[in-house]
C-alpha cells in the first residue's frame, strides 16, 4: 500500500512538472523551481523507498535560465529512471 501512495505522489508530481512546462505564461524561474520540488520529492519517494540517492544539481557551466532548467530536468529524468528501476523491482 505504500508503495502505491508513494507511486500516486511521483505521478501527481510529474503531471504539475508537466503543465508547468506546457503553460505558455510561466517563465523560467517558475519551471525551474517547480522541477527542483519534483526532485525533492521523487528524492524523498526514493530514500523511503530505500534507495540512496542523490539529489544534488551541478549547475557549472548552466548559465542562461534555459540551460539551468536542462540541468534541473535532466537529473528529475534521472531520479524517474531510477524510480520506474526501484519500482519495478519491488512489483517482482
């Protein structure tokens, strides 16, 4: 049952990333927080899942608002992956 919960929070979270980056209006330091709350929480999803993880951005060389929004969804994609990896071991 947990798993289920913490399975609904990931894909609650990963739909309000989505409209945030398919809402025209929203500007970049919107999106960019939006993925850093999706990545504290799939984060949190995963250390409770017992995972270890690791949350942390490397924005050398991000300079621009765009560049460090990549940044941020990449390692967001990374945690998904790592997450569907987890989860998909545990549904064994």
């Amino acid at each position: 049952m947990k798993t289920l919960t913490k399975a609904a929070l990931t894909v609650l979270t990963a739909t309000a990333m989505t409209s945030a980056f398919a809402s025209s209006d929203d500007n970049y330091s919107d999106r960019i927080q939006s993925t850093k709350a999706g990545i504290e929480a799939l984060s949190n999803t995963l250390e409770n899942m017992g995972a270890t993880v690791d949350a942390s951005v490397d924005l050398n060389g991000a300079y621009t608002p765009s560049q460090k929004e990549a940044v941020y969804a990449e390692k967001y994609s990374n945690l998904q992956d790592q997450f569907d990896a987890l989860h998909a071991q545990s549904a064994e």
